[in-house]
C-alpha cells in the first residue's frame, strides 16, 4: 500500500488551525480525490480509501481537492474543513445552482492551443476565474510544434499582463518539466481549458499514466471530451494534479473581485474619469475612452470587460434572489410547523 505524509498531501497550518486540541492525534485528516454520487474517494497518510457520503453532506457541497476530517478509526466522515482556495462557477444551464470544480488549488493552469480554439474572451474568464478563487494562474499554450507560436504567445501575454505563460508540446517530457516546476511536493495544480486542446496528454506526461485522449476536429479544432470527472492524481514530481472536464460553458458569478483583477488596466483609467459613475460611452472627461483614441487600450478588450461585469452581476443577482428565496421559504415552513404544533398543544 502506498503511503503518504500529510505535508506531501498538502496539509498547511491553514488546516491544522480547524482542528480542536482533542482531534489532533485522534482523528485523521484525508484530501478528497474522486467524487461519486454516493461515495468519496480519499487519500490519507494510510492510502486510499472509499467513504460513504452522509446526508449531512450531500455530494454538491464537496470538490476533489478538499480537506476532510475522519474519525478516529477512520471508516467515516467527521467534517469538511474550510478551504484555502475554492473555484467554482453558476451550474450550467437556466437554474440558479453553483457547481464545486476544484478546492486547495496552488496553480491553475489554462491549457489553450495555438489553432483556431484561441480565444482571449476564454482567457479572460479563467483569469477571473482563478483569481476569485485565490488561486494563482497559468497560461499553457500547446500543439506550439504544429506553428510558429510566437503570435499566439504574444496573445496570451497581452491577456494575462504578467501571468505566466508557457509555449509547449503536451508530448514533449523536458518542455512539459516547466509545468511540473509549479505542482512540486505538496503543491497542486488543476487544468483546465477545453476538450482536445491537450490537457489529458499533459496531463499524462505529468502523471505517468497513459491517460485515453481523443483527435480534434480539423475544420473548427473542436475535441471531444476525453476527460470525464475530476480526480487527484500523483505527479512525477512528487505534486498532485487534478485534470478537469472540458467545459462548454462557463458562466462566473461572485467574481467581480477576480474580474476587476483581471481587467486592472481598465479598472485603474476608470478611477481617472471625471465622473464616477461613467459609463465609458461617450461622457466628457472619460479616462477609458481617451485612452482608445490614444491607442492604448483595445476596444475589443474594453468589450470583453463589459460583458463579464454585466455577466457577472445578473448571475450574482439571481443567485442572491435564489438564496433569499430560500430562507424565506424556510422561516415561512418553520412558522408553519410551529403553528401546527401550537394548535396540537391546545394553544
């Protein structure tokens, strides 16, 4: 059985602080590796083990990556600790849910390739993404052997405006050891991006596990989803690596921290407009639209800021409307019940 040591599973003081004085030594604490619907997959500093899920923690509310407390023989689940970073977005789709895709993540990688898959929006919004969730980020640009990929470097610098990006073939071990410098002993990193740009193949040459990947499609350089749950895989270098799902949809909401994080240049102009308000459309003293006529800032990019804000806004209303919903349905069912309960005891 292979063994680990809850360092090298990623365990900092962040977690060590959540436990009481009568749980440490007593209770053993164990990172989520797979989830099922009704059961969890962990990693101890015994192994691997597989838990039941308890009605009081229902699958939703746990990510791969997350921390748990076990109890003292270790067959079932105390408690989930509060993580260190967490990302997620609005569940797919017209309902109001928020859907885990990772927790405690170091490093999040964003593996695009140089073909017609580019796509500063797509950057844009893992940025955000990363950055709302505590998570530090990466560019990975891949199939870089197919091109001259010094234009779609280029891209990816001026969308990332600092964040560090790699230029690589997913297949190439010594080009490929970049990557594995960020997810080092105890260190995590997460791919994401979408189908057939290459994670499952990095993923792999990271790994050392022949993982299943599929062609792309020439015409649109589409792929198809290789990848089809999340899970927490040891790397060659001694890290761990969760390879994620391609996702075709990624909505943000709660993100205006990692939107403004992303857009810095656009939100550092607006505070120089004469109004505070602005629009950025046409007012007189707008700090965003001299800097258009100026030529340094592309509308494309002032374009691109708009539409995450006003995206980000109606998600987090609706979701903030649903949980309203929720408790004021839940005061009104607890009203109810007592009332009943009143006319049962004669009141």
């Amino acid at each position: 059985m292979i063994t680990h040591t809850l360092a090298g599973l990623g365990w900092s003081a962040d977690f060590l602080r959540q436990l009481d004085l009568d749980e440490i030594g007593r209770c053993s604490p164990a990172r989520v590796a797979v989830v099922h619907r009704t059961r969890l997959d962990v990693i101890g500093e015994g192994g691997s083990l597989s838990l039941p899920l308890s009605p009081a923690l229902p699958t939703g509310e746990v990510a791969v990556g997350d921390w748990l407390l076990l109890t003292p023989n270790g067959d079932a689940i105390l408690r989930l600790l509060d993580r260190r970073s967490h990302l997620s977005r609005k569940a797919a789709g017209t309902g109001v849910a928020r859907q885990a895709i990772v927790a405690n993540v170091d490093t999040l990688a964003i593996v695009t390739s140089c073909n017609a898959e580019f796509s500063e929006s797509r950057l844009d919004r893992y940025l955000a993404l990363a950055r709302a969730g505590g998570v530090a980020p990466l560019i990975v640009l891949t199939k870089a052997d197919l091109v001259d990929a010094s234009s779609f470097r280029l891209r990816a610098e001026a969308a990332g405006r600092g964040v560090p990006v790699l230029v690589l073939d997913a297949r190439n071990s010594a080009q490929v050891a970049e990557v594995a410098t960020f997810c080092g002993p105890g260190r995590t990193l997460a791919l994401v991006g979408s189908s057939g740009v290459g994670k499952s193949t990095l993923a792999a040459t990271l790994t050392g596990q022949a993982l299943a990947t599929q062609a792309i499609r020439e015409e649109d350089a589409k792929g198809r989803h290789t990848t089809t749950a999340r899970h927490l895989i040891a790397t060659l270098g001694g890290g761990w690596l969760i390879d994620t799902p391609g996702m075709r949809e990624l909505q943000l909401a709660d993100a205006e921290e990692g939107i403004s994080a992303t857009f810095d240049d656009i939100e550092a102009l607006a505070c120089d407009c004469r109004f505070s308000d602005c629009s950025h459309d046409g007012e007189p003293g707008c700090a965003v639209a001299a800097a258009m006529a100026a030529g340094e800032l592309d509308p494309a990019r002032l374009a691109r800021w708009r539409k995450l804000k006003r995206e980000d806004r109606v998600n987090t209303e609706t979701l903030a409307e649903a949980r309203a919903r929720s408790r004021a349905f839940g005061k009104m069912a607890r009203r109810a019940m007592q009332a009943k309960r009143d006319r049962q005891d004669g009141w």
